[in-house]
C-alpha cells in the first residue's frame, strides 16, 4: 500500500509518519518512508535514522529534470527504465534500520538553488513505477499545505492520511483536502492530532466528513518533549495500531 499523510504546517504529519513506519515495522513490514518536506530536517532524526543522499540526484539531478520537464512534466520522457521494486533503490540513496528505509527527493541545500519542482517531478514518476510486494507499504511525509495535490505527486497513493490538530485551519483544511480527494479519487482518512478531553467534541463537529475519522491521537507530552529535543519516536501508541487495522480495508 502506498500512503500519503498530508496537512496544514505542525499538524503532525512527521510525527505520524514515524509512528506508522515503526507499526508498521513492527508487524513485520518492509516499509519505505519517503521524506517529500524540502524544507524540513526532524524526520530523519524521529526515525533514528541518518538523511539519505538526494534520490533526484540518482536520476540526474535538478538541472536535468528541470530541462527535462522544459514541456510541462506530463510532457516528459520517463525517468526510469521500467517496473522498480524496493530492492531496486540503490542503497546510497537509502538509509535503513531493521524493516524500515528511508527515501529523500531533495532538500533545498544552498540560497538561490532554484525551487523544488523537480524533487515532485521525480516521486510523481517514482511513485508509478514502484511495483510493491504484499509486505510492502511506502509511507509518503508530505510538506505541508496542499500544493502537492495541484502538482499530483501522489496521484499513484492508495489513501490519504490527513493529520487534523485542534486549530481552526486545520479544520478548514478538512473541507479542501476532502474536495480535493475526491477529484483525484483517493480515499481519504482523518487522523485527529493532539487530541484531549476537551477538544474532541470540537474537534470531531467541525470536521468535514466525521465518518472519515480513523484516528484519535491524544496529546502527549513524551511526543512534545521529543519534538523539543529532536530525540527518535520510540513509544508505542494503540491508536495507531488500530489505525494500520483500518487500513487493511483498502
Ligand atoms: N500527539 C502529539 N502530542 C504532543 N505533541 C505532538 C503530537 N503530535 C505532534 N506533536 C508535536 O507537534 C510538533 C509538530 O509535529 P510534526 O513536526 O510532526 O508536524 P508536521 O506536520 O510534520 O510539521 P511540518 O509541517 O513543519 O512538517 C512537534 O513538536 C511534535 O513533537
Ligand atoms: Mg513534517
């Protein structure tokens, strides 16, 4: 299965992504974390796990693709030769612990670079010619807001995972990413982030689609400490145990 989490700035969707590919890894999984945030640096680190090498690079690199794409990037000729599995990422593009790896398009590294269009260019492709195995899942940490969906990055995704925190964009955002989803015909599951007793009632009435709700994360202060110091997920959450049952029905 191939999963996308998506939401607005902070919601979350890193954190998740860990905790879902060590779940994950936990059942036995081989599971490929792609790390789709140009800008940010914590997944790595909340995977135990050092940042790989630019995959973008592996196809030729940035300029390339950008003159590549010179005719729009649906225009283009493919990047790879044909079907890719797991076992045909070169290594130094990965970075691995026991079941999970972890995959990065690119970073923005030096000032004026240029943008990061050619890093969605390359996991649009990626993404469609990955072939998966059964025990395969690939875990997608997007950046955040929704210009990944205008671009269509993840179009070959089998769900998307929207990270919902208690704030009032987010659950704005709800409506939208719905819109959206439904446009590009993936199902779409809510996961409410930092979640306490008192904000849920909210919470779950403001929301777009309640019926779409497959996740209650609470608050936790060892996840706020961890964020603070940059330290690997390491705890182990039922509610994200039930959220892999759930989708088990895709
Ligand atoms: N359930 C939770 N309980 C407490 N803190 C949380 C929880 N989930 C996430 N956090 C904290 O919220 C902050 C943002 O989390 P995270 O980096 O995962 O969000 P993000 O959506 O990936 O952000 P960005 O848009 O910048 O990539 C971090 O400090 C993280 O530790
Ligand atoms: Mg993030």
């Amino acid at each position: 299965m191939k999963m996308m989490l998506c939401g607005k700035g902070g919601c979350g969707k890193s954190t998740v992504t860990s905790l879902l590919a060590k779940e994950y890894a936990r059942q036995g999984k081989r599971v490929l974390v792609i790390d789709c945030d140009e800008s940010n640096y914590g997944l790595h680190q909340q995977l135990g796990l050092e940042l790989p090498k630019d995959f973008t690079d592996f196809v030729g690199g940035k300029q390339r693709i950008m003159m590549l794409a010179a005719n729009g990037p649906m225009n283009m000729p493919p990047l790879f030769d044909g079907p890719m599995t797991f076992d045909d990422i070169p290594k130094e593009y990965l970075s691995e612990n026991g079941n999970i790896m972890l995959m990065a398009p690119g970073k923005i590294h030096v000032a004026n670079e240029g943008c990061a269009c050619a890093f969605n260019i390359v996991m649009f492709q990626f993404l469609q010619f990955l072939q998966l195995g059964e025990n395969d899942v690939v875990i997608m940490d997007m950046e955040a807001g929704i210009e990944h969906f205008g671009r269509g990055t993840g179009n070959s995704c089998d769900a998307v995972l929207m990270v919902v925190d208690p704030s009032y964009e987010s659950l704005k955002l709800s409506e939208k990413i719905s819109e959206l989803c439904e446009q590009g015909g993936h199902p779409l599951y809510y996961v409410l982030n930092k979640v306490t007793e008192k904000n849920l009632p909210a919470m779950e009435a403001k929301i777009a689609h309640p019926e779409k709700i497959a996740c209650r994360l609470p608050m936790q202060e060892e996840l706020l400490d961890a964020g603070l110091s940059g330290d690997t997920l390491e705890g182990v959450y039922p509610e994200i145990r039930v959220l892999t049952e759930t989708l088990k029905g895709i």
